[in-house]
C-alpha cells in the first residue's frame, strides 16, 4: 500500500473517532450572527422529537471574541411545543471572570460557552418544537435593551441524552 493511500485511511479513521465520540448528542446546531447580535434578531431552531419518556439536556452555545463588552449576557428563550403552547424564559449567564477576560472554551480570542437552558427535560408530546432565543441585554440604567450587541458570532442549541 502507498503512502497517501495509508494516509487516506488514517485520515477517514480519524473523522470516524471525532464524530462517534460525541454519544450525548441528540441535536446540535449553529447560527452565525457575523460578531454583531442585534436586539430583534431572533436565532430559530426546529427540530423533530418522539421521545417523550427519557429526559434530555438542553443547552445554548455562544460562541464570542474579545468584542464582547459586557460580563453577563440576558436572553429571551421561546420553547413552541407541537400543540402551540409556548414556554418562555428570561435567563442570565455570566460570559467573563471578575478580571474581564471571556469565560468559555478555546484556544483563541473566540470562546464557547455550552450554557445551561433546561436540566432532565421531558418533552411532553411528538412531533416539532421551535426554539426561539433573542438577546435581551440592558446597560446599567437604561429601560431600552442593547440595540446591537457585539462579540457574538454564533448562537446554537444542543440535546443530550442525560444517561
């Protein structure tokens, strides 16, 4: 066997080992936002569940640079069941440590925050759900929100199988 036919097959073994590695994964999905989130963008994933026994994990990934302003970040989470019933969550997550530099995972200025949304989450019925998050940010003293917020350059949502 030649030499960049050994290589092929090391590299197809490699891609196999990643992307069989992730067990927990049941929907995992990224919008772009192009480093600017502003206040009526509103990032939409539709996926398709019927599971409606095992609880699942539920989580926003926000991925930033170091145009991030802020040490916190405020969203707004719409969950639209199949029936139409909607659940709604104004949620808080601290995005950086006390001396200002970004909290998340990776190696440079860009950092990925795997946050939190629902913990052992039973979906209640099949079919399509739509979640729904817009950034909900407001300076110190202020009644209006940040009208574009900068440093985010992707917003996604995963499933985990919880076992």
């Amino acid at each position: 066997m030649d030499l960049k036919r050994s290589n092929f097959f090391i590299l197809i073994f490699l891609c196999i080992l990643c992307f069989s590695c992730d067990e927990k994964r049941v929907f995992d999905e990224y919008q772009s936002l192009n480093g600017k989130w502003k206040q009526e963008d509103v990032v939409r994933f539709t996926f398709e569940q019927n599971d409606t026994i095992n609880p699942y994990n539920l989580f926003l990934n926000i991925r930033n640079n170091n145009d991030y302003p802020f040490s916190n970040l405020f969203v707004t989470v719409s969950l639209k069941q199949p029936d139409s019933l909607v659940k709604i969550d104004t949620l808080e997550y601290a995005m950086a440590n006390p001396d200002g530099s970004l909290m998340g995972e990776g190696f440079s200025d860009v950092k990925e925050s795997k946050l939190w949304y629902q913990e052992n989450f039973v979906f209640k019925q099949k079919g399509k759900y739509t979640i729904e998050i817009q950034q909900a940010l407001r300076e110190t003293g202020s009644v209006t929100g940040v009208e574009e917020l900068n440093g985010v350059t992707d917003v996604g949502f995963r499933i985990e199988k919880t076992k």
